[in-house]
C-alpha cells in the first residue's frame, strides 16, 4: 500500500471514529493525515513492541483535538486493533477525545490545551541531546494554536538551544474554531515568523507525500537550527462537504453525511 493510500486508510478511520462517537474533530484531523502517513510508514523509528523504547522517535501532536487523525495513524501501525476506533470518546476507551500518554500505546505527550506541545517537544529534544541519543523529535501545530504566545517562546527556545533534532509541521489549513484565522487573529506569514525566531524553514503543499518525505530529509540534514516545515493543507482534506468549511471543526457527520464521506474516500484509497 502506497502512502498516499495509507493516508487516505487513516482518513476512512477518522470519518469512523467521528461518527460513531458522534463528536469529535473532522477538518483538522483530516489536514494532516498525509503528514502522518509519511511520518508513521516511512519516517519514525518506532515499534509497536516496544511502544517506550528509549531510542525511539517521538511525535507530538500539539493541536490535540486532532487525535482521531493520530489513533488512525497507530491503528494502522499495529499499537493497537483497528476496530478499537470505534470506540472513540467513550467512557471507558483508551481512544479519548485528546491524546493521554497514560492510556495510548504510542502516544508520547499528553495533549488538549493548545500553545503547549512545543515546549514539551523541546523537553524531548532537549533531553536526546544531553543523553547523547540520535532519536528525533516531531511536533504538529495548528494554525490556530500558533496564536498562542507559549509557541514562540518556545519557539525562541528551540532555537537557543539549537535543536537541530526537532522538526516542527505548522498545518496552515487557514480555519479555526470561529472562522478563518485571518479574521479571528493574524498571525501574518508564519514561514517568515518562524525564520525570525532562528528556524530553518521549509514551506511545502502538506497534501504531496513527495514534498513532504523531502522536507523531512532536507530537516535532518540541517545542524545548528530546527526545522519548522509550514504546510499549506485543506481542512477536511478528502470529504468533498467538509473540505474548507468551519462548520466540520468540531462536528460529526449525520448518517447521510457518513456515507457520502466514506464513498469519497473509498473512490481516494481505490486511485
């Protein structure tokens, strides 16, 4: 299977876990499944095994609400059964609405309040760089969240301590919560913001699973600095209803709805 089939798997699994929870975060799960998808299957050193081996590579997903997108990508990968989607958001699921480390297998950082996963990433990277480890460190932002001003402290963080062993992905699919996010609050151009704080700055279409495998590259090749790689992504990339609509932030699909998603999507994975 493809990566770009296999984003497209992880897609169908949000759309599943959404609906049948009946809540959740479609349009941000479904903008970086193609960034998930490179970084599971073709990235990351990471074993289902060993879930806390200490040579890993780690990821953390900063925008926490899209964890559908994260279960998917983990199901897939063998931590744990497919079918345990269906159970997101229930009571007494491992598959929360935010990702807990203490519940997930594969799951390195905690997360839900958004402007944090940065620093606890740098923690990471921090802490491989001092024990002389040669695992990397991702984190995956929103464009919402990236008006958080704990990101760029971070952010003026990472590049202090040159943690040229953290890539960071800014999923710019320009919809937040309230509306687009040039009208709720501009954050102007967040390539030129991040090169200002002391990154390395890649900008890709987060949707070309070649642009993204050689930003990843092109990222640990880079020493003295750490990568931001900005991408340009649809939200609700691959449901024809949900894509660049507010409205699919933080809804769930009708039945009507579940069935139109999944047809688009089983016409993706069929491609």
């Amino acid at each position: 299977m493809s990566l770009q089939q296999k984003a497209n798997e992880m897609r169908k699994l949000v759309i599943e876990g959404i609906y049948q929870a009946k809540s959740g975060h479609p349009g941000g799960s479904l903008s970086i499944c193609d960034i998930l998808a490179v970084l599971y299957f073709d990235e990351m050193r990471v074993d289902p095994a060993k879930p806390k081996c200490p040579n890993r590579d780690r990821l953390v997903l900063s925008k926490g609400h899209a964890a559908p997108a994260l279960y998917a990508a983990l199901a897939l990968k063998g931590f744990f059964p497919k079918e345990d989607i269906k159970s997101l958001r229930n009571i007494d699921s491992h598959l929360q609405g935010h990702p807990c480390m203490n519940k997930t297998p594969g799951i390195d950082m905690s997360a839900g309040s958004l402007g944090l996963g940065l620093s606890s990433a740098n923690g990471m990277a921090i802490t491989g760089k001092y024990d002389k480890k040669d695992y990397r460190v991702y984190a995956i932002l929103g464009d919402g969240e990236i008006q958080e001003g704990q990101i760029w402290e971070a952010a003026m963080t990472a590049a202090h301590y040159k943690l040229d062993n953290l890539t960071v992905f800014a999923d710019i699919n320009g919809l937040q919560i309230d509306g687009p996010t040039l009208e709720v609050m501009n954050v102007g151009d967040v390539a030129k913001k991040f090169e200002a704080f002391g990154f390395n700055v890649i900008k890709i279409d987060g949707h070309n699973i070649g642009e993204i495998k050689n930003a990843i590259e092109k990222a640990k090749n880079t020493k003295g600095c750490p990568t931001a790689i900005v991408c340009k992504t649809v939200k609700g990339k691959g449901v024809s209803f949900m894509e660049n609509q507010v409205g699919f932030h933080g809804a769930a699909p009708n039945d009507e709805q579940y069935k139109i998603a999944m047809e688009d999507l089983e016409k993706e994975v069929a491609l």
